[in-house]
C-alpha cells in the first residue's frame, strides 16, 4: 500500500492527493444530449462569474473547482452534444477565453493551494510528533512514580512493634490560643484599592496555600499541549464544493406576495403565472434578489416561458446568477407535477442548488422543492416523456428544500418583460 493511501487511512491527505480531489469535483459535470445546448453555455457564464466571486474573496479552493468545471465542460464535455456544431462561434470564444484568462489563473492556484497544503501538512506532521513525544514522557513519568511507590512499601519499620512511650503530663496537648486567629490573615481580610500593604504584621501568612497554588499552576502547564490544536489541517472543510454539501439559498421575506401581486389577472382567470428567480453568490451563501418575469404563455395548469434571451441579457446586464424559478397554482395545491419536475430539472442540473416555488393561492400555501438529489434527479433526466405523464411516488422524486432561508429584512425586486 502506498504512503498516500496510508496517510488517507489516518485521516490525513497530502498535498498532491488534495489537489486531484479538488480536481476530480471540478470534473463532475454532465452533459444531457437532451437539453438545449445553449443552456450549457448559460451555465457556463454562471459557473465563471461564482467562480470569479470565489477567487476574489479569496476562497481559492471554490474558486479551483469551479474554474476546473468550467474548462472541463467546454474542453470536452460539451461536444458530446449533438447540436454541439451549431454554436461554433460561441466555442471558438470560449476556448479563446480559456487559454488566455481561465487556465493561467488556474494554475496560480493549483500553486498556491498546493504551497498551502505542503505547509499545513507539515505542521500538522510536527504536531502529530510533539504529541508522540509528549506521550512517551507521559509513560516515562508514570513508570517512575509506580517504582517509587513500590521501593516505598518494601522499606521495614524502625520502630520497634513492643516499644511503649511514657509521654510527661505537662507535655499534653492543651486547647489552642484563640488570640492567635486573630494575626491570620484572610483573603477577605485583604484591603482593596492603593490600601493593600496595610497589610497585619504577622508571620501567620500560612505559605502551604501558596505553595499549593504555585503546585497547580506547574500542574496545569505541564497538562496543556504546547500547540494549538485548531492549526490541525481542514481536510474535511464543510463550506467547500469539495464536500457537496448545498449552500444556503436566502429568500426575503415578501417574494410570495410580491409575486402574489404580479400574477393577480392570470390568477383570476385561471392561468398560471412563472417568473425566473435570480441572484448572486457571496461568502459561499446564494441571495435570491430578483424576480424576472419573462414573456409567456400560461394555462390553468401550465406556464411556458418564451424569449429567453431576454432573461439572459437583464442577467448579464446586472450580474445576476440563476437560482430557480416560482410559479402559481391558481386552483390547486403547491406540489410538483409531471411537467414541473421536467421544468425543473433543467434548472437544478445547472445549479444543484435551484428551488421551485409553487404558490397556491386558493389554499393560501407556499411550497419550497427540488428534486431530490439521490434519485428523483437521474430519473426525471432520464424520462423522454413529455406533457402531462405519470411517475411513480416511491422512491420521492422530490422534496422540501431544507436549505433555504426566509430573510424577512430583505425585499425582493420585479423585472416584468412582460410588458
């Protein structure tokens, strides 16, 4: 077994080995022949701006994996597509910008990140050895105090067991001179403030306390590690990509009735209303900002959306990222239907992150999903089916997200392009 994979076993990572994980997860990207082709390159602009967002808030390790993911979708996974050959100008961008800006950046922090990592990992080699060493003295000590205490009770008695004491009756024990508790001197005793040398003048001070504190005090410096602990390495760091946790999605607090709002005249008739929930990336958290109501047509149990490029132009005008999408219900429950789940897949296999938000005004309910990432996902990119169709319930093709957070500071602003 090699050296890396035994350190791994102990829980600790080299720095190469950290590298290639991080450069794994930037490669964990697919391409459904299925989907518009344009929308990769949606994503592609998105994946670049967090990335961007990343690096300069110096969280090069997200930085590293999105940047990874970027050049691994367009090097080689988008031409697995089959409209791959209509966006050639679009690819020829692209590569241009990944061999002048993306893959120079990338690799100053492939540096960087490993200079890092070789420095963490040998501090926490020499901290591994001070603990080693500590506790072999540990040992040391205590093997020495179980010899003393045996050599201790092997020692015979000196005083004779049949030798009786004739003790002179003036020499009893008598009662204590009272008189003399009144020189000791008590912590309560001490005066405060500038006073504290008028102090009794007795020799009564009773150093065994002193002596006692002055114990303990060597005690506890020879009990406390001499490094600090918390400089041990983040191998396992909870707020990188790398541990494919989700990052919170923030939602202020009025969004359900502002739309509410704006989706009033479709709701009286009986037509569902969509809109674009969009927003930025910061400090590893998502912030929905906007709503962008895009051109569209609605039924009573559908919304299509047309013009996208509309969308796409307000997105790149104020940097705005995708983070789901919110529709009505006029006359139903919030839930997902056939074609939602197909609706929304698309939007959570560009950013695992997206929700849906389903508005059912007649039950005057809110409903907060994405499709659930170990099955319901796969399985809804799977499906060829189209319209309205039947899934099966069990195994839960999705789920209420549990990584969102109302913010009821915040308010949301409306882009119409409807009008």
């Amino acid at each position: 077994m090699s050296k890396a994979v035994n350190n791994m076993n102990m829980g600790v990572v080299e720095p190469q080995q950290r590298i290639k994980n991080l450069s794994h997860c930037g490669n964990l990207i697919d391409v459904d022949k299925n989907m518009k082709v344009s929308r990769y390159y949606r994503a592609g602009t998105e994946i670049l701006r967090m990335a961007n967002v990343y690096l300069n808030e110096g969280d090069h390790e997200n930085a590293f994996i999105l940047y990874m993911r970027y050049m691994t979708l367009f090097i080689e996974k988008i031409r697995q597509h089959p409209d791959y050959g209509s966006v050639k100008a679009e690819v020829k961008a692209i590569n241009k910008t990944i061999k002048d800006e993306i893959m120079p950046t990338t690799e100053k922090l492939r540096n960087k990140l490993l200079a890092q990592y070789q420095r963490e990992y040998e501090q926490f080699l020499a901290n591994k050895e001070a603990e080693r060493m500590r506790e072999q003295e540990r040992e040391r000590q205590q093997q020495l105090a179980t010899k003393k205490a045996a050599a201790a009770s092997s020692i015979p008695s000196l005083i004779p067991a049949n030798l009786h004491v004739q003790m002179d009756p003036s020499s009893q024990p008598t009662a204590p001179d009272l008189s003399l508790l009144d020189q000791v001197v008590y912590p309560n005793d001490f005066p405060t403030g500038t006073n504290r040398n008028n102090l009794p003048n007795s020799g009564l001070l009773l150093p065994m306390a002193a002596e006692a504190g002055a114990a303990d005090k060597i005690a506890n410096s020879s009990s406390k590690p001499t490094f600090d602990r918390s400089r041990k390495p983040q191998f396992n760091r909870t707020d990188s990509l790398l541990a494919g946790s989700l990052r919170s999605v923030n939602v202020p607090g009025d969004t359900m009735d502002v739309f509410l709002k704006l989706a009033h005249a479709n709701t009286s008739n009986n037509i569902e209303t969509c809109g674009v929930l969009a927003g930025h990336l910061a400090h590893n958290e998502l912030y929905i900002t906007h709503i962008i109501a895009p051109q569209q047509q609605g039924t009573p149990d559908s919304c299509n959306t047309m013009h996208e490029e509309q969308i796409f132009d307000v997105q790149d005008q104020m940097q705005l990222i995708t983070l789901g999408w919110i529709h009505t219900h006029p006359s139903q429950t919030a839930f997902l239907s056939s074609v939602d789940l197909h609706t929304h897949c698309s939007y959570q296999m560009m950013m695992p992150e997206a929700i849906a938000i389903v508005c059912a005004p007649k039950y005057n309910t809110t409903g907060f999903f994405l499709l659930t990432p170990q099955y319901g996902l796969d399985y809804i990119a799977q499906c060829r089916q189209s319209g309205f169709h039947p899934h099966p319930n069990d195994p839960p093709l999705f789920m209420d997200a549990q990584h969102i957070k109302i913010d009821a500071q915040t308010k949301i602003k409306v882009i119409d392009l409807r009008r």
